[in-house]
C-alpha cells in the first residue's frame, strides 16, 4: 500500500483520520473490506441552515461511499498536485505509536496489533512523490524516476458493505521508461474534481489486477 499525505499537514491529525480510512494496496494485494455505519437521510428545506446541513451530509454520504453514478466526474491529475512522502516511515520511527494507542481505546486490536496490520498495508520503498502537471516523479531511497501520464478514466468499485468507492486511473506515456508502472489508480474518497490533501494509490502494469 501506499499512502500518501502533504508534509504540511499535521502528522498526527492526519493518520488519526488515515486510521479511519478504508484501506488499499499498491499492486496485487486486494482489500475490500470497507464498512461504514451510514444513516442515508437527505433534506429538502431550502434555507440557508438547512441547505448547509445538506451539502455536509451530502459530502458525508459521498466520503462514505454512498453516492449515485452521475454525481462522479473525471477528475485531472492536478487534483493529486503536490510533493507527498508515505506516512510508512512515521510508522517505523514511532510517530504513528500514538495513534494505534487510541484507535485500540475503541477498536477490536491492541495497540500493538494494530501496527502490525498497518505495517503489512503501508510497507513500501517509495518515500516520497511529486506530482507536477502530467508529470509524477517516483522517490526510491532518494533517488528520482520520472514518467508522463495521461487519464485512462474511472473505475467503480462495489464493497460487500454496500457502499462503492472510485478510482480515478492515469496510464504512463508509451515513450517511458519501462521501469515505471505503466497504470495509478487514485483513491481519496472523492468522486469529483477537488483538491486532495491526502490520498491512497495503488500503481501496476495491469490495470484490471489492481481494481
């Protein structure tokens, strides 16, 4: 799996709310397990109060994977726009021992196995990644390697819970180099344009294999 969240947020704040997040992988790797308690309630009032109370609920609904197929919309890489490094290594260093302590205050694992089923889901060698217009620049222990890619469209994603999920799905330019992976799928809980401040991507050679 890989995760990815701007350095200028809050370490801390953000994997609380990673933590909270369904989980994917990088290649091969298949989890689907996404549950969500969900009350589908929608409001007609046209007020001002109401009309906001609406559109969070809305977004909620979305967030959670309750959504209708002509609310989605392709989305341009730029939403992932941005210089992001995996939380993996906040996990390694003990930042993350906080935030395994208080989701075991609620949840049905220890702290401690908590961090262990994270460790599988968030290992990776890519620190770090940079996206620049069509351009996405991998980071392997410091090292950069760069490819063009272009929109191959959006996938949806139907959970056994009930509730869907989007990728939005970028394939690289013929002319790269082959070392790259030829497919990213972005997931970040959006289903239109809209600026991600952290997202989950999974990347392959096989566009099905990674659904």
């Amino acid at each position: 799996m890989f995760v990815l969240a701007n350095p200028k947020i809050s370490t801390l704040a953000f994997s609380i709310a990673l933590l909270t997040c369904a989980q994917v992988t990088q290649a091969n790797d298949h989890n689907h397990d996404h549950s969500h308690d969900h009350d589908h309630s929608h409001s007609n009032a046209h007020d001002h109060d109401h009309d906001h109370d609406h559109d969070h609920s809305h977004d909620n609904d979305i967030y959670a994977g309750y959504f209708d197929d002509d609310q989605i919309a392709d989305r341009p890489l730029t939403d992932w726009e941005g210089d992001w490094q995996s939380v993996y290594p906040y996990l390694l260093d003990g930042t993350l021992d906080p935030v395994f302590a208080h989701k075991a205050e609620k949840g049905d694992k220890s702290a401690e196995e908590y961090k262990a089923y994270y460790d599988t889901g968030y290992a990776t060698d890519v620190e770090r990644i940079v996206i620049d217009g069509s351009s996405v620049t991998f980071f392997t222990n410091g090292e950069p390697m760069t490819g063009d890619y272009h929109y191959d469209g959006y996938e949806i994603l139907n959970y056994e819970a009930g509730n869907r999920g989007v990728r939005f799905i970028f394939e690289l330019a013929e002319e790269a180099d082959d070392a790259l992976p030829r497919y990213l799928q972005f997931s970040d809980h959006s289903i239109y344009p809209t600026d991600a401040h952290h997202y989950h991507l999974y990347w392959g050679d096989d566009r099905e294999a990674l659904l």
